[in-house]
C-alpha cells in the first residue's frame, strides 16, 4: 500500500539522519584533539596511539575492558608538590587548633616550633618531628570528623607562591591524559604516598577519580562506639601500608588486584610501580612527569628533599623505554590558569 | 507542505513505536520475579522494596548511584562453610603437595596428622596448628603462582558430602539477590574473613563480583625481583587485615571507602558490619542468614566451630530491625542443582 511504503520511506529517511548526525557527532569528537594542552611530540603521540591500540578490537594490543587499569601518582605527578606536599602543609595548617585542644603542646618540640611561624625553623625539622606532627593532626578522631576538617582546609587554604586554592595547581596536561582514558574505557586510580584518606575527601570533584579508586599510604582505623552507643572507626596512629616505593605495588595489589597496563609517575617513589607495570608484558605505558620549568612550576633533581627524580631513574627510564614528559617542552599550559 | 507533514507523522509514529516496544521489554522486566528461588514472605518482600526504593529518585530514600554499595559476607552467607571454611579445605589439601617439596615436614606436626588423613584428629587441630598451616600453604609464592594452584584446586576439588565443586555450593537466592541489586546499580563487595586473594580468584566468575571488589582477609605481599631480575610480588607470612568482626568495617573503610546501604552475613563475625552499615541512616538493610535446614543444607548454632549465630545476635537482630532468614522456610531451593 502507498501509505505504507511511504511511511516506511519516511521512517528510513528518519533513521539515516538520525545515524547521520549521531556519526557526525562522535566523527568530530574522534577528531578533537584529546590533549589540547599538550605540545606536538613523542610523548603526546606515544599516549594517543596506546589509547588507540588498547582499545581497538582489531589490534593485536587489544586490551579487554575489565584490565583498562590506570595508575597515577599524586605529589608532582597530577599536582604540585612544592615547597612541601600538600598533605604536610595541611599537618602545619592543623597544629594551633590542635594546641587549642591540648595547651601542652604549646611548649613541647616539635610542636613549639610549627606555632612559632618560623617558616625556615620549620622546614629544617627532620624527618621523626615531621612523623609526630603527622600522627598528632592525622589521627585521633573519627573518619567522619578527618573528612570535615580536611574538607573545611581544601577548600579555603592557599598555596604559599601561587596564592591559589591547592586543587587549582593540579596539572591541566595530567587531567586530560585522566580524561583521555575513562573515556576509553580505563579505570583511573591513584596510587600514592599520600593518605589514602586524605586524597579521597577531593579526588572525584577535582579530578574524577571515585575514593574507592584512590589507593594511597593508609593508616589503621579501629572500629568502636560513641557514648550514645553509634558505632564508629576512630583512625589510629599505626600504618597498615606505605604506599611508596615497594609499596606501590604492593598496596595495588591490595587494592585493585589487577596489575596496571598504564602508569604514570614522577619520583624514585614510582619507579617500582611502573616496573611493575611493565613486567606484566603486552601492551604497556610507563611515564614519568619532569619538573623542568622554573617558570611556570619548579626545577628539581636528586637534591630535592621531595619528589627526586635521579640520574640513575633517567638511565632506567631511557633503558625501558618510559616516556619522560618535560614540563617545558611537552606542556602548553601547566595550569587551567595558564594562558 | 505534504511531504514534509507526512514524513513527520510517520517519523512521529516510528518513533512512538520504538518507545512502545522499550517500554513493554522494560515493563516485562520489572514484572518478573527477581528472586524466583524465595518463598513469598517478609523477607523477600523486604528484599525488593528495598532496591525498588532505594533506586526510585522520587523516593524520599533514594541513594544515589555511587553510594549503592552492598557488602555480602561469603562463608555461611553466598555458599557452604561446613564441614569446614573451603579456604581451610584448600590448605589442607595442599600439605601434600607441600610436603613433597620440604620433606622434614612428614615428621612435625601439625603437616604428620594431616598427611595422616585420620579426619577426626585433623578437624580436632588447636587454632595454632591450624594457624601454622594457612602460614605455610598460603604464603611463601609469588601472587601468581597462588593463583594458579587456587584455580586448579577451585576446579576440582569437591565437597565430602555433597560431591560436588564447591563452587556448585552457592546459594541460589543469594546468588538472585546480587544480580538483583548489581541490576539496579549497586556495587556488589564482598566482606569476607576468608582470603582476598584466595577469593579473587573465582569471585567473578562464579558471584559476578570482579576481583577489585572482594574485600578480605589481607596478608602482606613484598615487591621482589626473580632471578632473570623480573618483578615479583611474594605472599608472605603478616597479616595486614583480619577481615572479621570488627576488622570487616575496618576493611571496608580501607579498601572501598564508602559506608554500605546493605550488608549480608550469618554469623557474629558479621554483626559489626551490620552495626556499622545501619549507623548510616537514612534506608539500610541488614540481613542474616540462619542455618535452619539440616536436610538440604546444615542447622547449627551457637556451638558450631564456625558461622556461630548466637542468642545474642539474634536479639540484637529483633531489636535493630534487621532481618533473618530461615533457610528452610524463606529459600525455596538452596542450590541451583535442587529441583
């Protein structure tokens, strides 16, 4: 019947559009340029086309959904981690509303010290003082209340050079590489040195990753009950896993179970993660972040108190084929704020 | 003009009949039974309201997507934990084998009466003895080499009085719960005391639950290098995490991070979980599993060596709302190889 045909007609005209558009649609998608913020060269293509390959059915690196693991350091990796790790800063932030609490601390070093102000006093402090400050501002209360105050410091507290909310100093090239990859289907988790719980309280508004995905260097919580009976885990001062070095994988087994077939770093504190990586064979993709630019972020090397990035971890690198992203030369912007 | 009105009628009427079709699939969907093995009863019309609830976002008790998280205790809870936790079977019957390897076992105990295969005297071992072998069959490899031992056991390996995979031994209606809730979005973890990674090993094939979402007991595990300089993880002999009683919330607060909406157990080494899931507020469901069927599975209570489900749990259980399910009475089948 005429109507018939003509409704069918019409119905295929429909439907051919409609795939027109939608092709059209993921057509100048495909062509955007994922990685805007990134220079032209090795590392941008290296990451481009693993993306590609792992996730094409037709490619012999083929790498199925459920193994897209990503994995990525925090401190100098995604964000700034100079002059000190945030998580430190935050510690030194915590200190005159502990001592409010416990006014004897007020005379008792290291805390003496951290409330003098001293700026250059404190950052000559060695390494067992830093382990008190920490245990004193990172333990002793419930989760619930940690996450509140860590929350309250986030959001308010400024980077001491660049007077900007901390979570402004993440790397802009690092969150579309993030992006990149959940849009194809990776999983992205952190691994870091940082606590776990710390990193969690942000980590899916600032850069997408959901806290479950955030593994990080975790102290022991204990389960009890508040003196109306509600239970509750108060979080105590005993490190369950130093989520560093060695760590790294182990805590990623812990955590995730799956060995990464991405990884992304920028310390001696990754280089066992990405070895790690990389032995599980296939399709694999190492990098390491190098703070080259005084300019626009900081210059560092071996010397650094934080974050070395060694001879000995270059010579690794080149060896293994890792690719070494400088921050000068690979990175348009490093910050959204950039230019 | 004609044409144009025409092609738009008919567009309309493709596109109203798509919507047609989807919804009656939808509709068909909703109206079958998702837990077909459940009698009609409290506990299973608990069950459904909970899901249907919880995932309406006209509900007052709505839970958005990424909070749904359920946690499922596995011994007692998913499939069979008597005569013995299948864990316990495994390094058993790994002593063999084991002692093939160091011979100088034969002579000591607890490894001769467990060559012995007198079953009487192997199920009377003191804890310690016990303890001794879960050291020496479950550490001492590399996270590779356990898995593969796992698997081949986790494939053969049957039951004394079932003769059966003990895979072949989860509970059918638990098994219709988990799809029912991964259906309706939630996350479905296991909170176990047993091994994590003796249980990541089947989880996703015989649960559905992949293996970055077991949460168990955690031994620690060392980044290593093999002898071609390869790296490795070796399971060693220091727990990290016993993931009972109070260690389950702990455990849930380490690896995933968020508080549960549900949890499922069947013993007091569940109860602080059910605590602590229900001192979230707002919807929850708590459930535990009673042992109450001697012929088609086992009745036991307090006195059991394993899966206790006290006096005491079960009033707190009355008291606190959450529900107990009769095996005998709320379980139409228990195994899918039931009639």
């Amino acid at each position: 019947m005429k109507s018939d045909s003509a409704f069918l007609s019409a119905a295929r005209v429909a439907t051919v559009t409609l795939f027109a558009f939608l092709s059209s649609c993921l057509q100048v998608r495909a062509e955007s340029d994922p990685l805007p913020s990134w220079n032209e060269g090795a590392a941008k293509t290296a990451i481009i086309d693993f993306v590609k390959t792992t996730t094409d059915p037709a490619s012999p690196k083929f790498v199925s959904p459920e193994a897209r693991i990503a994995t990525f350091d925090q401190d100098g990796t995604t964000w700034v981690e100079q002059p000190m790790y945030t998580q430190v800063m935050y510690c030194l932030d915590r200190v005159p509303a502990l001592a409010e609490k416990k006014p004897e601390l007020k005379s008792i070093e290291p805390f003496k010290t951290v409330l003098s102000g001293d700026r250059e006093a404190i950052a000559k402090l060695p390494k067992e003082d830093l382990l008190k400050i920490l245990a004193a501002t990172l333990t002793g209360m419930t989760v619930d209340d940690f996450n509140a105050e860590v929350k309250t410091w986030i959001e308010t507290a400024k980077h001491p050079r660049f007077k900007r909310l901390y979570t402004d100093l993440t790397y802009q090239p690092m969150l579309e590489v993030m992006r990149l990859f959940r849009d194809n289907g990776y999983k992205t988790y952190f691994v870091t040195g940082g606590g776990q719980d710390f990193v969690r309280v942000y980590a899916e508004r600032v850069y997408g990753v959901p806290l479950e995905q955030v593994v990080g260097s975790v102290g022991a919580t204990e389960f009890s009950h508040d003196k109306d009976g509600k239970p509750i885990l108060i979080k105590v001062p005993k490190l369950l896993l130093n989520d560093d070095n060695a760590g790294k994988p182990e805590g990623i087994h812990f955590v995730i179970g799956r060995r990464p077939v991405a990884a992304f770093g920028n310390s001696i504190g990754d280089k066992e993660m990405l070895e790690y990586t990389q032995a599980g064979g296939g399709a694999r993709l190492m990098l390491l972040v190098h703070h080259d630019d005084a300019e626009r972020e900081y210059a560092y090397g071996p010397d650094s108190k934080v974050g070395t990035f060694s001879d000995a971890l270059m010579d690794e690198a080149k060896s293994n084929g890792w690719i070494v992203v400088s921050m000068k030369n690979d990175w348009k912007r490093i910050f959204a704020f950039n230019p």
